[in-house]
C-alpha cells in the first residue's frame, strides 16, 4: 500500500468511526496499523473504535487467559526485535478489553524504546483514560513530558499522580525537579 492509498484507506476509516460504524472502523484501522505500525493517528483511532465499540460490554470470559498468552507471545516476539508482531499481538489484548492500562502502558514502552516518545505519549495517555487511577501512567507520562520540554503537560501529570498518592515521594521529587528547572530556565535563559 502506497502512502496515497493509505491516506485514502485512513479518510474511510475515520468516516465510518464518525457514523458509529466501529466493526468496519475497528478493521479499517487494523489494517492500516499491519501495514505501517507507528500510523499514530491509525493506532489513536483504532483505541477509540475499540473503546467505543465495548461501550456497555463486559470483556470476554477467556480476556485474562488470552491476555497471558498473547503478553507471552508479545514479549518472545520483541525480544527477537520483531516490532510489528510484537505489536500485532498487544493489539490483540487491546481489541478484546480496550480499557486494560497494563497492556497500553506495555505498547507505551515498546514505541519509547523506540525512539517514538510521541507514540509513547499517545498510548499512556488513552491508558490514564482507561484507568484514571493508574498512577504509573501519570508518573511515565510527566517523564515523557519533560524529555520532551513540555513543562506545562508534565507538571499537570505529576499534579494528577500526587492526587492519587500525595505521599508517593517519587512524585514529590519529580515536581520540585521541575520547579528548579522551570526556575533556573526563567534565570538563566537556557
């Protein structure tokens, strides 16, 4: 698939999202993501779909079962530095509970291993929304943020983290680090 077809191929999935048709949204996006695995914006709609389709259903009786099976798999596959398996399979955990903030924050890891902090950022954050309460994602997502200098993202990820925990010492560090740095950057100029 040409860049071309998939833009064309992307436009008719965020088309049938947009008419609440999630099956077709669901393998629209799927396909794209087989293709070209850092699509962001493929993967980010393909979240979405799944999420929306679920709306209302209790994952399937056999989810944790087939979880562990495919984090194996997953997990074989990276190790041998097979992304787009590796990925392939996450995907499969996601497409049966698209609320588990494990495997999202494990897809996370995998783009920021990578190189892909943008990716990485993308996935923890549909994880925070997938469990408000996950303090992990919150404390991996303000470190993202100042790698990527956004201070104003970071401070408001540690700020939702401290929420969860006020006594998480990790957290409190991470914050004051990021108030000297905001400082010396505003007395400095670097």
């Amino acid at each position: 698939m040409n860049e071309q077809e998939l833009k064309e191929f992307y436009t008719k999935g965020i088309l049938a999202f947009e008419k609440q048709n999630y099956d077709y949204a669901v393998e629209i996006f799927s396909q794209i993501i087989s293709v070209q695995y850092d699509h962001l914006e493929a993967r980010h709609h393909l979240h979405l779909s799944l999420q929306k389709k679920a709306e209302g259903s209790k994952p399937p009786i056999t989810a944790p079962l087939n979880k562990i099976f495919l984090t194996m798999q997953a997990d074989g596959l990276l190790k041998k530095d097979n992304l787009a398996a590796g990925l392939e399979a996450l995907e499969k955990i996601i497409a049966s509970n698209p609320n588990d903030s494990e495997t999202l924050k494990k897809i996370a890891d995998v783009f920021y291993k990578k190189g892909m902090v943008l990716h990485a950022i993308n996935n923890l954050e549909t994880a925070k929304l997938a469990n408000p309460k996950d303090i992990g994602a919150f404390k991996k997502l303000g470190e993202l943020y100042v790698k990527r200098e956004d201070y104003h993202n970071a401070k408001i990820a540690y700020e939702a983290a401290l929420k969860i925990n006020p006594n998480d010492t990790e957290v409190i560090k991470s914050l004051k680090n990021l108030d000297a740095l905001g400082t010396m950057k505003r007395e400095f100029g670097s």
